[in-house]
C-alpha cells in the first residue's frame, strides 16, 4: 500500500476469487461438491503451521480430490468451475479500466481453469494462478505448479509489472482477503471489495462495495 496521491496507474492487477467471481474459494469449492472438506481444512491448518509447503498443500487438495473420485478428468472439473458466474459488474469495470487506458491482469491464487476461463470471458491477456495437471488421458495428477504461492501475490506482481515494463508505483491491486494483504502492501494503491477481512480493510487506500466502485476510484489515480 502507498500513498495514493504518488500513484499514476497504469496496470491494474485484480484477485479473482471473491472479487471477480461471487465464490471465496474455488478451491474450497471443489471441496465442497466433492465432499472433501475435512480434508481441505486440514491441509489448510498444516499449511498455516509451517509444516508443508505450498506444493505439498496443492498435492494433499488435490489428491483428495482424486481419492474422491477416482479418475476426475479436467472436463469434469469444468463442468464444475463453469457453474461458478463472473460477477454482473465485472464486465463494466473492464470496461472503465479499459477506456482510461488501463492494463488489467488477474492475479490469482485460485484454480487456473477458473481463472483461465474468467480471463477469457473478460478478454484479459494477462493473469496468473496455480495450475493443475493432467496425464495424457486427461485425469488429474495430484501435485500441480505452484506459479503463485496464494500467500505471495507480491512477488507474481512484481514479476508481472516487470514484464510489462511497469514500476511498482503504477500498480493498483484489488482484492478481498488475507492472502491479497502481501499483494496490497507491494502496490501503490490498494483497493479492498467487498472485504472478508478486517486487516484487508486496514490495508485498503480504499474500500469498495463492488467492483465498479473500486474501477472508477482507480480511474482517479491513472
């Protein structure tokens, strides 16, 4: 987070889960249709301890899933992701962002499928989230690739503004929970919507009800 009045955005990076879509969690969504939340929470609490590391968090989610329903290919897990609805102000805060001028990239701790599929729909080039992996026959393979660590949305940020050829003082990230704090902190400007946490609202240069709210406060900044 910084000072708002230093910020002259021109990238703005947007959390998925929660913010672009109604769900909190799409991992905790496929743990709720698969009926593997006591798994989840468990992993979670490792997680969270200390004892296992991202990959390993990814590969017990996942593995439970596979344990779940043996064999669970990527179109079973679209089918799912795809009753997931990108949020009706979505559209129009694209295209605010996009009329100022602005670059737009999801950056997301979320399942990739739905991000993929939510950055397509929006017309989104950039975005970046943990990936599943499949065998040849399409059957999911426990484990995945950690492109972003869910806790480390700063250094996916930093990787993307570099890539863009933006510095940090051009980027506003919006997002709604503790694992956007990191990302928050790194940007210049950081919008919170429709927050899950209190130290996210602490965090936020600003504090949104929606996201069409926070697009034309990032407006201001450009």
């Amino acid at each position: 987070m910084g000072s708002a009045r230093g910020c002259r955005v021109r990238l703005v990076a947007l959390d998925v889960d929660g913010v672009v879509v109604p769900v909190r969690s799409s991992w905790g969504y496929i743990h709720e249709v698969l009926g593997t939340t006591e798994d989840s929470e468990l992993n979670y609490s490792l997680f969270r301890s200390g004892l296992i590391g991202y990959w390993e968090w990814m590969y017990l989610d996942t593995l439970a899933w596979v344990e779940a329903k043996p064999g669970i290919t990527r179109w079973e897990l679209e089918e799912i992701f795809n009753q997931i609805p990108i949020n009706s102000d979505a559209k129009k805060a694209v295209e605010i962002l996009r009329k100022a001028g602005l670059e737009i990239a999801l950056v997301s701790g979320g399942v990739d499928i739905l991000v993929s599929r939510v950055a397509r729909e929006l017309g989104i080039k950039h975005w970046i989230s943990p990936a599943l992996v499949f065998d040849p026959w399409g059957r999911l393979v426990p484990g995945g690739e950690p492109r972003l660590e869910a806790d480390r949305k700063d250094k996916a940020v930093l990787r993307l503004a570099k890539k863009l050829g933006y510095t940090m003082r051009q980027v506003a990230f919006v997002g709604d929970s503790k694992w956007d704090l990191r990302g928050m902190r790194e940007a210049c400007l950081a919008i919170a919507v429709n927050p899950a946490d209190s130290e996210v609202i602490r965090e936020a240069d600003y504090v949104a009800r929606n996201l069409v709210e926070a697009a034309e406060f990032i407006v201001k900044h450009a």
